[in-house]
C-alpha cells in the first residue's frame, strides 16, 4: 500500500516537471508571423489595364470593312498582289538602282533592353489574343519581315511582314486605355504594336483595317508608315506623327506582359505600371 502511494506521488511530480517544460516551451519567441497574416495582408494597388476585358472577345462585333490605302508595286510584290497600273512619270531623268543591288531585305526584329543589351528575344509569327505582337524565344516562332531598302534610305517606311495578307505591315494601334490618338510628353497614352493596313506617310493615327479591332471588334487608328531604319547598325525606330503632325519621341515599351508605344516614359509608368524599354533591331537572313 505504501508502495502503491509511492508511487503515485513520483508520478504527479514527474506530470508536473513535463508541463512546467511545456510551459516553458511554449514562452519561445515565434520565427513566423502568425498565420492571420496571410489573410490579412495588403492588395497591391492595381495599375490601370492596357487591354480591355477578356470577355470583349467573346462579345465583340464584326469590324467595319477597312479603307486600304494605295500601296507601292514594292509593297504589293510582297504582299502577293498584282502590281498597280502604269502611271506616266513627270521625270525627265528618273533615278536608278544599279544592277544587282537588292532592294528588299528579309529578316527577323531582335528585341533587346535600351541600354543593358538584355535579350528578350524576337518578335513572334503569332499574335496575342487580342491581335498584338509579342515575343519569343523560340527560333521556329520568329516573324519573318520585309524592308524595302531604297525606301528607307528615304525616312520612314512600312515594314511587310511575311505571310501576312489581309493586315500586311507592322503598325501601332492606339491602345484601349489611351485618352488621346497623340504620343506626348505628360500623357500616359500609349498604342499597341500589331499588324494594320498601308497608312499614308507622314500621316496622323487613321482609322484602318488592324488586327486589334479584328480581334475586339473596337475601330482604332492607326499608323504603319512610321519606322525608320538604320541600315548600318540594324535599328528599327519607331516615330509616330501627332494630329498636329509634330513628331514626338517615340518609345517601345514593355508592360504588363505586351508591346506597347510611348511618349512619355515616367506618365506611362505611373499609371500602367513597371515598363521595360526597349530597341528593335533588324537581323537580315
């Protein structure tokens, strides 16, 4: 009997010895917040959308029939169409191209960050969702344009992109969210990088056949006639003419996951988010 109680007296102090380590165990500072946090925790604030809603392409309409504007016979070659009828010239002495020299260059558009050189690939054969350029790194996927170098010794030109009929050039496309057709300095407007129609040179934004209003049904202008390009170090710039016809800096930019022009870095940036910037260079093949 004695040893009966014995050892129930060892035992309740043994008991309390394990809870008072627990208690002590438990007094530990914690490494983690508490799980509360999680639920908790701040939103980041939501940038301003470049593109509208999904469901705009579920719902969009049919576009309105495009104006195309008249073409040059180079332009047309590469696009498969006839050449347009012969048209007396008013020159007596019209300039020539030596024999053998190429006029048209095909290549691919290498996409670099301005100034670091980082690589983001090419732009891609295919287009978004909403009818827009993006990139890859994928060699098979590369899009395959055309310049017409004689043209562009000239100034700005349209670039043809390869395969391409019905909207045949790489083009800007006023964006979705943007107040104004106009790129400039204080605005956060911004156009979209997609496949249009022929715009006349050194024309404001018109409204043309684009491949972001086949795709939403939305008619936006656009310019196409807008690059300029160096033939000795491969760049590809992009110059866009406001309704004014004054030519702002033009940037590319990438935000949000997609190609877009701008004129104004900082106001862009503010209201759309963190945007890298970027340099088009042509690689003939």
């Amino acid at each position: 009997m004695m040893l009966a109680k014995l050892f129930i007296v060892v035992a309740g102090a043994v008991c309390t010895v394990v809870a008072s380590a627990v208690v002590q165990r438990d007094e530990f500072k914690s490494l983690n917040p508490p799980l509360s946090v999680l639920d908790s925790r701040d939103t980041p604030a939501a940038y301003t959308p470049l593109n509208p809603p999904l469901n705009v392409l579920d719902s969009r309409d049919a576009p309105s029939s495009p104006t195309v504007a008249r073409l040059t016979n180079a332009e047309r070659l590469i696009a498969g169409l006839p050449l347009n009828a012969p048209r007396r010239s008013r020159t007596t002495h019209p300039r020539g191209v030596p024999s053998g020299v190429p006029t048209i260059s095909q290549g691919y558009i290498k996409v670099t960050e301005t100034g670091t050189g980082k690589d983001y690939g090419f732009l891609n054969k295919d287009l978004n969702s909403f009818g827009e350029f993006q990139t890859t790194s994928d060699p098979d996927q590369r899009a395959i344009f055309s310049i017409n170098l004689v043209d562009a010794a000239q100034g700005q030109i349209n670039i043809a992109v390869n395969g391409a009929s019905a909207r045949p050039y790489i083009g800007g496309i006023v964006g979705f969210s943007s107040a104004l057709s106009d790129l400039k300095t204080g605005f956060a407007t911004y156009s979209y990088i997609g496949r249009t129609e022929a715009s006349p040179f050194h024309s404001a934004p018109v409204t043309l056949g684009n491949t972001f209003s086949d795709a939403t049904g939305q008619a936006k202008a656009v310019e196409s006639a807008m690059w300029v390009y160096d033939a000795v170090s491969g760049t590809i710039t992009p110059q866009w003419v406001n309704n004014d016809h004054s030519l702002p800096a033009t940037y590319i930019g990438l935000s949000q996951g997609l190609l877009v022009l701008s004129g104004d870095k900082h106001s862009f940036s503010t209201v759309f988010g963190p945007t890298t910037w970027l340099t088009f260079t042509f690689i003939p093949i």
